[in-house]
C-alpha cells in the first residue's frame, strides 16, 4: 500500500501556481473583534462544494454535500468531536445506560430553542421538549418518498421501529414503541439487543432534530427550508449557486471563557463545479477552505511539501487517511452481475495499483483489502486486516473466470454502461476510462461510460436503473460496521421497483447476514472487530462489489482560519472556527 503519509499531517507551504494568495481584503469576510482566548468573532467564512445539495430533510441526507451543510444548521442527542471523532453530548447533556446495556436514557439541554422561522405563529423559535424528539423518530420509523436513513438507524435495533415502519405503509401512525418520553426533558430508548454503535447511529443526520411546525408549513419544501436547533441559520437559497447562513443569535452553546457561540457571523457556500476554477478562487483569496486537490495539480502542490519549511508560507494543507472507499458497484441480482463469476473476473482484471499510482498519482491507497478502508486505529481495536485475502490483479484468472461464465473471450457478453457522477474533478472520468480499458484488454468486454449529476446517479442507483455504478462510501461513523451494513440482506427492498436506499448492490448472503449480524452485537470491542473482519472475507469471496482505492483527504486552507481541523469522515463543524483579521495577520 503506497502512503504519502500515516498520521494526520499539517503543514504550511508554498507552491508555484499559489505564488499570489492576495483576494480582497474585505472586513466583513474576517474576523472583527478579539474575545477571550485569543479568538476573533464575526467574519463570513466562504466554502465551496462542487456538488449540489441534494435534500436537506434530516431522514433524506445520504450525500456528503447534504451533511456537510445540515451538521451546521441541525442537531442531534449527541455529535462528534471535530478533531478526533470522539462522541460529545449535543442535545442531550448526559445519558445512561441500563444494566443490561439496552436502554439508554437522555436527559435534554435545557432552554434550547428552534431557530426563528414563520412556521411558528409568532415567528419566534419555540423551546425544544421530548414531545419533539419522540415525534422526529416516529418520522424516521416511518415511510415517507425521501425516508433514506431508516434502514441504518433504527431498523432492527430500536423496539417497535420496524412495526412502526410495517404499520405507516398501510397508513396507521403507531410510533416507535422503544421511544419513550419520561418527562419534557428526559427520553428513553430501548434497544432490541446490545448494540455498541448505537450512540455513533444517534449522530447521524436521521437523528437530527426539527418541529412539527415546519413539517406543516414547509412539507416536501424542507428540502432547503430548514429549522434546527444549530448554530447557524440559512437566510438564502439559490440551488447551485449560494447558499448563505447567518448566525443563530440564540444559539444555546458557549466556550470555556463564556463567549457565545458560534464565533462566525455567517457561512457562503458556492458550488463551483470545476475543481480547477474553485483552485483558482482559493488562489484569489475568495474561498478559505477547500477539499480534494485535482489530480493534475497533485504532485505540484504535494512536490512542495519537502522544501515546506524552507518557503515563505502562503496556505495550510492537512491531510488524513479517509474512512471512504471508492468502488463500482455491482447490481448483483441482474442477468449479468446475478453470476459470480463474472463479478470476480471483473475485480481479477483490474490493477489496482497501477490505478493508484499513475491514474490519482498517490491521491489514494490501492483496495487491497476489501471494503473497510485501512485505519491504524480500526487495527489496533481488532479489525484483522492482515488475515483478510483481497483482490489481485490476474488476468489469467480472469480470462479463466469469464469463460466459466460463459463469455470465453467476451464473446456473448452485451455492450455495458458504466455510470459515474460528474463533480469531484478529473478524478472520477480518469478511474472509469482506466477500467474501461483494462476491461476491455483483459475481457474483451466494452464498457460505455455516462455521467449524470450525483443526485440523479443516486436516484438511478437506488431504483436500479444502472447495473454497474461507480460510488464512493464515506463512513456515517468511525466503525467498520457503517461498511459491512451496506451488504446486509435485510436492506434489501422485496422488488426490483423499490428502492435500495442501504444495499444498493442488491446482494443478498444468507451467510454474511447471518455472521454479521451476531458480530455487530459483541459487546467487546476487540473481539466484535475481529468478527466483523472475518464477515468482510465473504462478501470479497463473494465479490460483492469492485473496490478500487481508499481515498485520502487533502484540505487546503488560508492562513488565518482557526478551529476547522481535518478528520478521517471529513466532518464539518463550524461552531467554534473563527478567522483571524488579515491585519493581524500581516503584523505576525
């Protein structure tokens, strides 16, 4: 596995085409005013995704552009530490758990209130009770045409979420059983079994809070009008343009020294489309932050890490290995892919290697294990990568493979198409046309490549519309598991007409279901990951899907953005960032 770097990595560096960072040095952009701490308050912080939102309805967020924008206007129970990922209270200031490990009882923050919005008679944000929680999982446990998340969240772990679901489709609203209000401050919930990634599961966007009211008012509508409880307010929308967010004034966080949060006056999110312009608009100062570097400007930048602290210092990049895998997926109950061997000979005819290497030039680690990404920490907990066999490349075999199938040659085998999603750069075209020709040279199979919008790629994949896809799988949260459940037969809809909102490769393994479900439930943290491990061996033996590489991230960020760290899920928080004056800059 070839690695730039093991461990997070931050430095301050110079490269030739960032040779002049100047943009405009506008005081309403930066901070205004020191507070305690030595921190900066006000000033407009101005991200860019190359994506379009694809719905901001708690229960419907399964992209990554979604989350990255509802985790500063939503809230949940609990949420993750920025910097490490570790667990912290949300919503709820502290929690028990039962002797027997299967309830869990929250105990809410007080005088926490929704943000202002007309969906409230006076246009004033209410106070958050338990009534509000209990009626959000009823949402989440019940169907709804943008319900994504039921099946990762409490489908087969929350008592009485899969009746709830069952009974919704007939029409009965029975609630969730296992959600129950003790008082307007305190909720409990009781699980069907142990579960040790129950509190990572109440972290996700399903979980996220909102009011009655605006499901009311709004409806289909809260798509992009929103109303949570976090620290920022979206004030405009124009889809695939701006999105500009305000600070919520009555916000309920503060930091050690008591100053309120959040310390920015607002957010800009532009959707620039073309990495390389979104480069050029850091470049002119205009954005502060930006993620994933095009491929052709890799080795520019990364060549200047070397000679790093010898240079005049002109941005930040940070760097982490990534819990996201990016695969082509199989839809494994089609004429084509419904055949074994015709899966391992596609993974067999692939050099996963020579793609990380020369096609993304290092922006990435060969798949050479399986699914789960490598993580040190996964390791270290128990997870046996050493003891998984993943794929090799081996034409021979795969030549081998595809005659057993029936196509001795690729002969008999149909025209195939590969859908990807535009966005992400160069990257994904480059991967795709790679594979298009090791397929071709390797299988005499002939691959067309389409690219459509992600929001339409999801939308094609989840209703198989596509048989062979290209996705990327980033972690819903740091645990194998959030990888292995996407082959759990149980997410898998009864028909083709239905969606596939987890499974999207359709796969169905009586004996991975089985040995996956019994692992997830170990109570110990070492020997549930020993186990998950060895339930990962089946779906590869299997060849459940084709992973291709394990991503990396790469940040860059201007010199006076503060508290906006890198971490393996890409997680954004923008709570406590703050930007320091560019004035104050220039005199250190």
């Amino acid at each position: 596995m070839n690695k730039f770097f093991g461990v997070i990595f931050c430095s301050v560096v110079t490269a030739g085409f960032f040779s002049s960072c100047g943009g405009d040095d506008n005081s309403k952009d930066h901070g205004t005013s020191e507070a305690k701490g030595g921190i900066y308050l006000g000033g407009i912080a101005r991200l860019n995704e190359v994506e379009n939102i694809k719905s901001l309805i708690p229960f419907a967020m399964n992209d990554v552009v979604s989350y990255h924008l509802g985790a500063q206007v939503y809230e949940g129970l609990v949420k993750y530490n920025q910097t490490d990922l570790s667990l912290i209270p949300g919503l709820a200031t502290r929690w028990e758990v039962s002797e027997d490990q299967t309830q869990y009882t929250f105990h809410l923050r007080a005088g926490v209130k929704f943000h202002d919005d007309p969906c409230f008679a006076d246009g004033k944000g209410r106070i958050v009770t338990a009534i509000d929680f209990k009626y959000c999982f009823d949402r989440l446990c019940a169907t709804d045409p943008s319900n994504n998340l039921f099946d990762v969240t409490f489908k087969d772990k929350v008592e009485g979420a899969n009746e709830s679901f069952e009974a919704s489709k007939g029409g009965k609203k029975t609630g969730v059983s296992g959600v129950k209000i003790v008082n307007d401050s305190t909720i409990t919930i009781k699980l069907l079994n142990i579960d040790p990634s129950f509190l990572n599961i109440l972290a996700m966007p399903g979980c996220y809070i909102y009011p009655n009211e605006a499901v009311t008012k709004y409806g289909v509508d809260m798509r992009t009008k929103v109303v949570g409880t976090g620290p920022f307010v979206i004030e405009t929308v124009k889809e695939g343009e701006v999105i500009l967010m305000k600070k919520n004034p009555n916000y309920w966080g503060v930091d050690a020294n008591g100053t309120k949060l959040p310390y920015l006056d607002g957010i800009k999110w532009t959707f620039i489309r073309e990495k390389q312009s979104e480069v050029l608009e850091f470049k002119r100062g205009n954005i502060d932050m930006i993620y994933r570097i095009p491929v052709v400007m890799f080795h520019e930048l990364m060549g200047d890490l070397e000679h790093a602290k010898e240079r005049k210092n002109d941005f930040i990049i940070l760097n982490s290995i990534a819990l996201n895998t990016n695969y082509f997926g199989f839809n494994c109950q089609s004429n084509l892919f419904s055949k074994k061997e015709v899966r391992l000979a596609f993974n067999a005819a692939i050099d996963r290697h020579k793609i990380a290497d020369f096609t993304i030039q290092g922006e990435g680690n060969s798949a050479d294990y399986g699914f789960v990404p490598y993580n040190e920490a996964f390791e270290a907990a128990g997870y046996n990568y050493k003891a998984l066999k993943g794929f090799t490349y081996d034409p021979e075999k795969a030549k081998e493979l595809m005659k057993k199938a029936g196509y001795a040659n690729g002969k008999g085998f149909p025209k195939l198409t590969l859908e990807i999603n535009s966005g992400g750069g160069d990257r994904n075209i480059l991967v795709a046309e790679v594979v298009q020709k090791m397929l071709k040279e390797n299988l005499n199979v002939d691959i067309e490549i389409n690219i459509v919008p992600l929001g339409e790629h999801i939308e094609n994949v989840q209703s198989a519309k596509t048989d062979f896809f290209r996705f990327a799988w980033v972690a819903d949260y740091p645990d194998p598991e959030t990888f292995l459940t996407m082959f759990y037969g149980k997410h898998v809809p009864k028909s083709m007409s239905e969606k596939a909102y987890m499974n999207f490769g359709r796969y169905v393994n009586p004996k991975f279901d089985s040995a996956f479900n019994a692992a997830r439930i170990i109570p110990d943290k070492t020997k549930r990951f020993e186990a998950l491990s060895a339930t990962e061996q089946l779906i590869i033996d299997d060849a459940a899907l084709m992973p291709i590489f394990y991503d990396e991230n790469f940040r860059l960020e201007q010199l006076n953005v503060r508290n906006l760290p890198e971490n393996t899920m890409n997680y954004f928080d923008l709570t406590t960032t703050y930007l320091i004056p560019l004035d104050k800059m220039k005199k250190k």
